[in-house]
C-alpha cells in the first residue's frame, strides 16, 4: 500500500468514526433533553455560568425550581425576582451598583418553563458585577 492509499484509507476511518460518535452522542443526549420539561411542573429553570472566554472557561450550573424555591443557595429570593419579572429574566430591574471596569467575561445561561411557556436567555456580561446587577439573585450560584 503506498504512502498516500494509506493517508486516504485512514482519514476516510476517522471520518467514519467521527460520524458514528457525533451520532451515538446525539442518541444519548436527545432522549434526555426531550425527557426533562414535562417532568419538571410549575416553574423551574437549569442555569449555568460560564467564566472565561471561548478559549479558557469554567462553568458551573444548578436546578432552580419555584414550586416551593429549592435548588439554588438562594432560591426564594430568585423565584421572587423571577416572579416580579414575569419569568423573563431580562426583566429583572437593574440593581444600583458601580462595577469595575474590568474585563473577566461571563456568560449565563437559563432554560426552562415559566407560567407554561418555554424560557430561553444567554447573555455574556463583562464581569460577575455586571450580571449580578442585571439578574439580581438568579444566577449567583455556588461555585
């Protein structure tokens, strides 16, 4: 076999493996994912926050659920901005605070249901300062 039939033969098995792991993965996930809403009643969402930038991160993310607050260090205080807010995080009044000028991005995420409709938001905020003031209690998680 020449150097190049070689080449050839072995990226075509690593493309073939490749598909079959995305696909196994995808299988595994779906089912999942799909499998988590209806369970869940009332309001809850799964939040995460992302420190870093896309090539250094650390995220760490929790199960906070309003039907009674639990989940979350500070779920009642979170259910109740969350509730004020209609559910909608972008919402949440804006805290009075003056935060650094400092570049440390963070990235939150929420997903769930609130009142019955599906609740999607991700926003990256320069600094843990700037998302706490934005998104009071919701995304102050333990680390």
């Amino acid at each position: 076999m020449t150097y190049h039939a070689y080449r050839k033969e072995s990226t075509a098995r690593r493309a073939v493996r490749g598909g079959l792991l995305a696909g196994l993965l995808l299988a595994a996930t779906a089912p999942a994912q799909a499998s988590v809403q209806p369970s869940l009643p009332g309001n809850w969402l799964y939040l995460s926050v992302t420190r870093g930038d896309h090539l250094v991160s650390d995220t760490s993310g929790t199960l906070l659920m309003c039907n009674p607050p639990q989940g979350h260090t500070l779920a009642a205080e979170a259910c109740g901005q969350l509730a004020s807010a209609g559910g909608d995080i972008g919402n949440i009044p804006r805290a009075a605070a003056s935060c650094p000028m400092l570049h440390a991005p963070v990235t939150a995420h929420a997903r769930g249901q609130w009142s019955g409709r599906s609740v999607e938001f991700r926003k990256t905020f320069s600094n843990d300062c700037e998302l706490k003031g934005s998104t009071g209690a919701v995304f102050e998680l333990d680390d």
